[in-house]
C-alpha cells in the first residue's frame, strides 16, 4: 500500500514539475518564431523521456546521497517530502511566482529524514545548496557575456539560428539535471536504480501535462515580468542556463533551470540597457519565492513527518 501511495504522489509531482518547470523553459523564446510552443513542449518531452538512458547521476543524487529512504516506514517518509515540497510549490505558483521545485525537494527529503529518524548527509544538502544557489548567478554571468557577444556578432536572422541551439542546449540539460528528481521520486517508490525507457516515458508523459497547464502562468512571469524581453534576451538567458545547468549535471549536482533562467535574463537585461531594464520588484518576488521554498518544505516535511513516526 504505501508503495502504490507513493506512486501514485510520484505521478502528481511530476505533473507539477511540469506546471512549475516547462513554462519557465518556454517563455524566455516564446517571443521568436523559431520554436513554437507545441514544438517545444515536444521536444521537452522526448528530451525528459530519453536523455536519462543515457544518464542520470543527478537522480541518483537525490535517491542516495541527501538521505537514506531505507528500511521500515522510509516510503511513508518520502511521500511526506514530496507532499510537503508539492504544497509548498503549488502555493507559490498559483500566484504566478515560478520556484524551485528543486530546492523544495531537497528541503522535503531533509525535513522528512531528520523527522522520521533517517540518516541524512549534512555534507550532501550542503554541496546541493551551495549548487543551487549558485546556479543564477553564473546564468546570469554567463548570459551578460553572451549578450554581448551575440549584440556584436549576429543578425535578427542569425539570432533565429542561436535561439534553436540555446533551446536545444536548455532542453538537454533541464533533461540531463533538474527534470531528474521526477525519476527520483519514482526509483524510490518503486526502489529501482537504473533508467528504464518504460518509466522514463512516463515521467515525460506526466511532465508534458503539467507544462500545457502551467506555461500561461510561470511563462508570463519569467519572460514579461522580469525584464522588459526582447529576443535577444531570451536567447541569451537560453544559451547561459543550458551551459550552467549541464555542467553541474556532469558532476551530478541536482540546480534549479528555472532559477538559472531567471538569472539569465536579469544577465542579459543589464548587459543591454544596464539595471534600468530589469523589473527589480518582480525579480525580488521571486527570489523571496526561492528563499522561501526550501525551509518551508524542510519545516512542513520535519514537523509531519515527527508526528506520524510517534503515532
């Protein structure tokens, strides 16, 4: 029972992943009509469903490395985590505020190991967050760098050209690392470790769903309220987030895409117009969102989890 529970919550997850995440990976090009909307939810989905064939160490980092889902009671712990960090997000992202459904999973399965009783690594949260913190602003370090490169260097056609390999890129490397703890979810409550193609479908399936539903409202956000957009932003903030995401992924550390995208658009909005350009209100909001999210689903997961253990 408490693995046909967990599955059945791995499923929800994934589906607000997707509500949460593929709007945000679709807004920062929506404004060129080289990628359309259904052609990159498509794209997302055969990236999601196969690119963790080939690998997929960051699951493997939430699986094994932040705590231990071992043992009696440990799949009644885990579905705790991702219902705390699912709440949590849900909340955030119906008022239009994009988070980190990474940093609310890794608060989740930190609270709710520390509550059930389960050996959690300090050192492992620790390097995670150290990652996911730093993950916008190298995109957006990244993204003033390409910004004017791209300024000096290409044309509106040539720009059209940059925007299918800054999508492409982003589209590997959500794939490759943050779209990676849907398949967590579901090693943990199935208790597999390898990437079936089967499970992976699923997960792409399940992810696609919530993207349909969820890019009116993170899309918005992202690619009108942070920045006055233009193309060239988006595909800069495409370029950067792609590049940082997947080079944490080669280490095997799970960070936010759309953290790293947010960062990549505020990069790029001061690298053509300077800070004016950037809408420091809403990029506040949403970095209050971030800070948020983990202590919330760390605090919900701990307390919940503490209660029920001794019940």
């Amino acid at each position: 029972m408490e693995a046909v529970v967990l599955v059945a919550v791995a499923g929800v997850f994934a589906i607000v992943t997707g509500m949460n995440d593929g709007g945000a990976l679709l807004a920062t090009g929506l404004k060129l009509p080289t990628v359309r909307p259904a052609t990159g939810i498509l794209t997302l989905v055969v990236m999601v469903a196969l690119v963790p064939l080939a690998t997929h160490a960051v699951a493997l980092t939430f699986v094994n490395r932040l705590a231990t889902f071992q043992g009696p009671g440990a799949r009644i712990a885990m579905t705790i985590a991702v219902l705390s960090a699912l709440v949590v997000v849900i909340v955030l992202s119906s008022k239009g505020r994009p988070t980190s459904l990474t940093l609310a999973i890794v608060g989740g399965l930190t609270g709710a190991g520390l509550g059930w009783g389960l050996p959690v690594s300090a050192g492992s949260v620790a390097l995670v967050l150290a990652f996911g913190l730093a993950a916008p602003f190298v995109g957006g370090l990244v993204a003033w760098g390409v910004t004017r490169l791209l300024v000096q260097t290409t044309t509106s056609r040539g720009l059209w050209r940059w925007h299918r390999v800054g999508f492409g890129l982003q589209t590997v490397a959500y794939a490759a690392n943050d779209g990676q703890k849907m398949l967590a979810v579901f090693m943990i409550a199935l208790g597999f470790q390898d990437a079936p193609l089967a499970y992976t479908s699923l997960v792409a399936l399940l992810f696609a769903i919530g993207s349909l539903y969820g890019l009116p409202k993170a899309g918005r956000t992202l690619g009108q309220e942070i920045i006055a957009s233009r193309p060239l932003h988006g595909v800069a903030a495409e370029l950067a987030s792609g590049t940082a995401v997947i080079a944490c992924a080669v280490v095997g550390m799970p960070v936010s895409m759309t953290q790293a995208v947010a960062g990549g658009l505020i990069g790029a909005g001061v690298a053509q117009g300077g800070g004016g350009r950037v809408r420091w209100y809403a990029a506040v909001k949403i970095v209050v969102a971030w800070l948020l999210t983990l202590p919330a689903s760390a605090l919900l997961a701990g307390v919940v989890a503490f209660i029920l253990k001794r019940t």
